[in-house]
C-alpha cells in the first residue's frame, strides 16, 4: 500500500498524491512510502496519541546529495545545504545505504512550532 507524505503540513494520505488535501501543497513525487498493513496499524496507533503540551517535537527532511565533481555542482551543494540552515534546519547525519555506491543523503531536523512560517 503506497502512502504520500505532506513535508509541509505533516499529513499523510493514500489519494493519488499529487496535492496534500490537508494544505493544497504540491506533494514531491519522492515523497512516498510503501507500507504493509502491519506498518499502517503502528502508524494508525501512533497517529492517535496526543503529546503532553511543553513536550519538543522535531520534523526530519531527507534530501539526496549527489557526489560532486564539478564546481558548479559543488556550488549548488554548498547552496542547497546553507538554504535548509537558513530555514531552520541543522543537519544531523549524512546517510549512505549499503549497496547505493556513491549516494549518500543528508537527515535534517528542525524544531516542530505548529504555526511556523517561512
């Protein structure tokens, strides 16, 4: 079962994921999961909780970074990961699964502030 993810608002929806009905954003096309039904009862389960008030919560943004060669490519990188400082994200790990060769992703997080705007 495919699921889409909302990064702006945080929802998540099985519709055809093209627009969050939640917030009317454009969803990214990569921003999918395949879930077994046993995955979907967790979410479900944790979905219903409700958090003591006070309590930090943080949000995860997950980007590609492509090896690079060139400068050009070096420059975009070196924007790209300054852009997500600038917008409140801190990177906290960089990822490289096995069997993925030179592909690594950058793991970022940022506090959760539900009326935040950019």
């Amino acid at each position: 079962m495919r699921i889409y993810f909302c990064p702006e608002c945080g929802a998540y929806d099985f519709g055809d994921g093209s627009v969050c009905v939640d917030c009317d954003e454009p969803i990214p096309t990569d921003s999918w999961a395949d879930l077994t039904e046993e995955e979907l009862a967790d979410l479900d389960y944790a979905d219903e909780f409700e958090l003591p008030p006070g309590l930090p919560s943080w949000e995860y943004e997950v980007i590609n970074l492509e090896p690079v060669a060139e400068d050009d490519r070096r420059q975009y990188t070196a924007q790209l990961l300054n852009s997500m400082g600038e917008k409140g994200w801190e990177l906290v790990s960089i990822e490289a699964p096995s069997r993925s060769g030179a592909r690594r992703y950058g793991v970022f997080k940022r506090a959760w502030i539900e009326d935040f705007q950019f």
